[in-house]
C-alpha cells in the first residue's frame, strides 16, 4: 500500500479504528478480527518486551518487532515512534527510511520533548514532519497539549488548548503531516469544533466515557486509536487467569 492509499483510509465515511497492537500476534488477532490498518502503541510495545516507555527500547530492536508485524498481517502498519529516536534532523530521516524499509507505511511523530512536559517549538516539529514525511511515511502529528494535563490529573478539555492545537495543526499540516493525534482530548464539543477548524483528518484516543466511533465520526473524527489499552487489558487478564490457576 502507497501513502497515498493509507491517507485514503482517512477520509472515508467512517473512522479509521484502530485497536493499538504490541507484537506480531496481536497483529495478526486485530487482522482477523477484520482491522482494515494495524498500529502500534509505543507503551504497550515497549512494556511486552519488558521495557518502559520514552524511547527505552532501542531502536534496532524496534525496527526487528516492526519486521515482524509487517510480515504477518497484511494489513498496512503505522509504528508510534515517540520523538523519533534522534535529535538531529538528519538521524530522524535516517530513522524515518529505516522504518519505511522494515515496512510500516505511517507513524506517529509526537511534540513532546522525551523525559519532560514540555513540548517543542510547533516549526522546530514542523522541520522532523517534513523529514518523516519526506521519507515516504505517512505522519500522524502527536500534539501532546492534552495528555500532558490528563496525566497529570487535570481536565485536558479546555478550550485554549484547542485554540493552541488548531495553531499547531495549521503548522504540522503544511509541513506534510497527514493527520493531527489529539490524545487526552474528549469533550465532544471541543472534538466538534476542532474537527471544523482544521483542515486535515483529526485522530482521537478512545477514553472512558467517549461517544461511540459513529458518533465521533458524525463530530467529524477521522481515526480513533485505543492507545494502550488493549495491551493493559490483555495483561490484566493474564494477571487474573494466572493467579487463579495458581490458587488451583
């Protein structure tokens, strides 16, 4: 599949849903459970290999899951990369064609500086999108204006953090970026008016307590991801089914 195509799968009459992966196995149970794109979470793929978060797994072994997954569901593959694993612009592209290579067609690109709240300067990210971009991969611009509160315990659904995000998403748009992750955002309204205001497909990350997909799809949603939910759920029930064996 050409960027061209997977950029396809946003614009349809109904989100691009994407239930977040961690290995080849799971890619394979989202393929045959009738996925129509597989994608990776960062934490959840790090955690299955006994790694935390922030770009903690090296890259190489990375790229190796990513070979993995690509030769196993056929089914085109974005690859959450975090910051990109690079400082320079010129590591990040090299990193970028890598990642093409082992066969994903998209990635997730975040503002976030790793190990920090803050984020980096909205032209400095535009520079790495155009990077990503420029190596063939379809870019997911991550703003992460609304994880960070989330987190942290406070609301993320404030309306001057989706004035700053629409700023961003005119930005990273003109840069290449195919589509703008919003994680942490939630609010309906807020979605709505986001949604209006861009002019590129908007991906949220399913939360407790959100609209169905056809409902945000009528808000004007394009992809909704599950972040890592679906890993954590699954080790849930390995915990659950482990210790009541154990218990015979």
């Amino acid at each position: 599949m050409t960027k061209e195509e997977f950029a396809a799968l946003h614009t349809g009459s109904e989100p691009l849903v994407l239930f977040n992966i961690w290995d080849a196995g799971s890619a394979r149970a989202v393929s045959d459970a009738g996925g129509r794109a597989i994608a990776t979470g960062s934490l959840s793929l790090a955690g299955a290999q006994g790694y935390d978060d922030g770009e903690q797994i090296p890259f190489e072994a990375l790229l190796e899951i990513v070979r993995r997954i690509a030769g196993t569901a056929p089914l085109p593959l974005s690859v959450d990369i975090e910051t990109g694993y690079a400082d320079e612009i010129e590591a990040l592209a090299a990193n970028a064609a890598a990642l093409r290579k082992a066969g994903a067609i998209g990635c997730n690109l975040e503002d976030q500086l790793i190990g920090s709240d803050a984020l980096r300067d909205p032209y400095q990210q535009a520079a790495r999108i155009a990077a990503v971009d420029a190596a063939g991969l379809f870019v997911n611009a991550r703003t992460d204006l609304f994880l960070a509160p989330l987190i942290a315990g406070e609301s993320p659904n404030r309306a001057e953090l989706v004035v700053a995000a629409i700023e961003r998403a005119v930005i990273y748009r003109d840069a290449g970026a195919g589509c703008l992750f919003v994680p942490g955002l939630s609010d309906p309204a807020l979605i709505a008016e986001l949604c209006e205001a861009v002019s590129m497909p908007v991906n949220v990350m399913r939360l407790p307590g959100m609209l169905s997909n056809a409902e945000l799809g009528r808000l004007g949603v394009a992809r909704i991801s599950h972040g890592p939910g679906p890993w954590r759920e699954a080790m849930a029930q390995v915990g659950e089914a482990a210790r009541a064996a154990l218990a015979g």
